[in-house]
C-alpha cells in the first residue's frame, strides 16, 4: 500500500514581534492628549492670574492683542476689588484708547468704567464715543453712566433698536446669511460682488439675530443701499436698559416701554428691567 508521501517544507523564519507600547509611554501620550488642550485654553482665557510683570509685558505686547485683552482683564478685576495699585497702568490703558483693534479699543473702554474717579479715563471715554466701530461706542457710552455722564445717552438708546446694515460699495448682492440666524461681531452677513469682480464681505458689526434680508439675492445695489436688520441681542438691550434706568429720560420711554410690553426673542429678564426701567424714568419725571 503506498503511502501518501510526506513533502518537505522547509522551516519558516520567525516574524519579530511588534513591540507594545510600555504603560509609561501609553500615560504619557493620555496625559499630552488632556494637557495640550488644557495648555491652549489656560494660556488664553482671560481669567488666568499674572503677575504684575506680566501685566506689564502684556500690556506692551505689539504681536499678540490677546495679551493686551487678557491684561487689562486683570487689572479690571483687581480695580472692582478695590486695588489702587493698578493706577500705574492708568496712562497705557489710555494709551490704548488709540489702538488700531477696535477689540482692544471695545475692551479699555469696559475697563475706563471701573474707576469712575479718574479724570483722564473720563476724558478718553467721551473721545471713544465718536469711534467709527460701533461696539466700542456702545462701550464707551455704558462706562460713561458709572461717571454720571449723560452724554452717551443717545448712543445707548440706539442699543435697543434694530441696526440696519447697509452696502459699503456698488454690486450684485451674491449670497446672503438665513433671516433668523444668530450672529456675532465679524460673522458673514452679505456677499457683494463688484464690477471689477471682487467679492465685498459684509460683516455683521454687534451681536444679535440676523432679521430681515432687505434685498434678495441677485439684486443689484448702489452703496449706502440698506441690505439688511440686525436684531440686537438680550445682553445688549438688558445693558442698556440698566444704563436707562440711570439716565433716561422722557424720549427714551416709548422704547424701554416696548420691551416691557415683551419683545419676540427677548429673555423674560429683558421684559423685567424694562419694567424697572420705565418706572425709574416716569418717577424722575414726575419730580
């Protein structure tokens, strides 16, 4: 009986074994995973201390306008506390007054309104009430009341009205943000599309809810054309309702009584200080 003959199969070389992460290393690359996040957001978020040498070299950080903000964030919140020792960065705060960020500008004037015993934070405040960005006005205006300063009062009144965008330049309205969409400082609101085929980003420059295309797409506008309603947001009415119940008078009234009567979209907290608002104003009418 013939057997079934066995081939010979020469032995195979052994494959090397991929080596397996140590668990030192695995805690390691899980630590760097948890900590590069952190890292980012601790070195950016304004609530991070610094120490007075840090506020100083922020301060005059030309590269980063980040550090500038996160500094003078600090000193704000050492100048509610009561910490006169801050009063050595008074003349670069005002210096700041001038820089070329409008966040920066937007950012001293909050800050201009935590001690409203200094002369020149008064001063560089009413200057900021004529800056061409609308937020830094805003700013500036609501610091103002802290100092019994009237002046920005028609600058808060236009805070509780719809603010309507219009075209900076001639051109084909090419695309266009959804009515109803929230937006913020620099979120896209209109594209224009000029002659000579450059494509205008209009910007939406307050916060608030995109609410009414004013011309549809496809339309063809001259400059100053109104493109479109921005609905200012509950934060921004509820500021300056807090504001008039300080300074307002008889022409402010039949604003702040609209939102008591309650506004589509507002927080019910809104409706409330117009209540308080309204009442505040009538009895400083009423002698």
């Amino acid at each position: 009986m013939m057997r079934t003959p066995i081939s010979f199969q020469p032995p195979s070389r052994t494959e090397p074994q991929k080596r397996r992460p140590s668990p030192a290393l695995l805690m390691v690359l899980a630590f760097l995973f948890v900590f590069v996040p952190f890292l980012t957001w601790y070195l950016t978020w304004f609530g991070r201390p610094l120490t007075d040498s840090q506020i100083e070299a922020y301060l005059n950080d030309q590269e980063k306008p980040r550090h500038a903000q996160h500094a003078l964030s600090r000193i704000a919140d050492r100048m509610m506390r009561g910490d006169r020792s801050v009063t050595r960065w008074y003349p670069r705060i005002v210096a700041l007054a001038d820089h070329p960020l409008p966040e920066i500008r937007q950012t001293v004037a909050w800050v201009m309104g935590q001690d409203n015993e200094s002369a020149e934070f008064h001063q560089a405040l009413v200057r900021l009430l004529e800056d061409p960005v609308l937020m830094v006005r805003w700013n500036a205006a609501l610091a103002l009341v802290r100092f019994g300063d009237t002046r920005g009062r028609q600058t808060i009144r236009e805070m509780l009205k719809p603010h309507v965008i219009t075209a900076p330049s001639d051109g084909v309205v090419t695309a266009s943000i959804e009515p109803g969409t929230s937006v913020r400082p620099g979120t896209g609101l209109v594209s224009l599309t000029r002659d000579d085929g450059q494509v205008v980003k209009v910007r939406s420059p307050l916060m608030g809810r995109a609410d009414v295309l004013l011309v549809p797409v496809g339309s063809r506008v001259t400059a100053g054309r109104e493109l479109i309603r921005i609905t200012p947001a509950s934060e921004t009415v509820y500021e300056a309702l807090r504001a008039l119940y300080l300074i307002g008078d008889a022409d402010d009234l039949p604003e702040v009584d609209r939102y008591a009567s309650g506004v589509d979209g507002m927080s019910d907290a809104v409706r409330q200080q117009a209540v308080f608002t309204a009442r505040a104003i009538r009895q400083r009418l009423s002698g």
